[in-house]
C-alpha cells in the first residue's frame, strides 16, 4: 500500500498492469462514483466467485483443469480485493495524532 498523498488508487489498471490514480476533491464526482460502482462490482463478483470455488472445493470430481481455472479466478478476485482494500484505507481520516505506522 503506498502512503495516501491525495491520491484515489482507482479499481482498474492501465497499460502494462499499472496503477491509476485519481486526483480530484470531490469525492461524489463522475470518476469517483465509476470508481465506487466498480469496486462494489468487484467485490460482489469476488463473493460469487467464494461461492462457486466452495461449490467446486466439495465436489468430489473436480478435475485439475476446472480447478486451475478456479485458482487463477480466485487470483484475480484477490488481487481486486486488495486493491479496494487498499483504496479504502487510503482514504480513512486517520485520528489526530495516531502516528503514521499505526494506521
């Protein structure tokens, strides 16, 4: 997680996998509200995906190829996770003097 300086780390990425970032006050603007529709998307496919993957996990005739589609689904779910996560908690108003590494 990189330290908050401002900046929205958005729930998408750009060219080669890299982060985007937005920079705006206004926290109930166009891009803002993409950015909160789809970290809300992210996390309701993430919490399908659990779903499926317990579904998957208990059958008994799982074959290898179904669960390797399954690990690299759950990768990219987690990896969306995170990065909401991570948004999130960048933007938490950190109580006044809470040191940095505490928060």
């Amino acid at each position: 997680m990189t330290p908050n300086n401002g900046l929205r780390l958005l729930p998408w990425t750009g060219p080669d996998d890299k982060p985007c970032y937005l920079s705006t006050d206004d926290t109930a603007g166009y891009l803002s509200r993409l950015a909160d529709h789809a970290e809300g998307v992210q996390l309701e496919l993430g919490a399908d995906l659990l779903d499926h993957a317990l579904e998957v996990l208990a059958a008994a005739d799982s074959d290898p190829e179904e669960l390797r589609l399954l690990a690299t689904d759950l990768t990219a779910a987690l990896r969306d996770t995170l990065r909401v996560a991570a948004s999130r908690g960048d933007r938490l108003v950190r109580p006044k003097g809470l040191p940095a590494h505490l928060s």
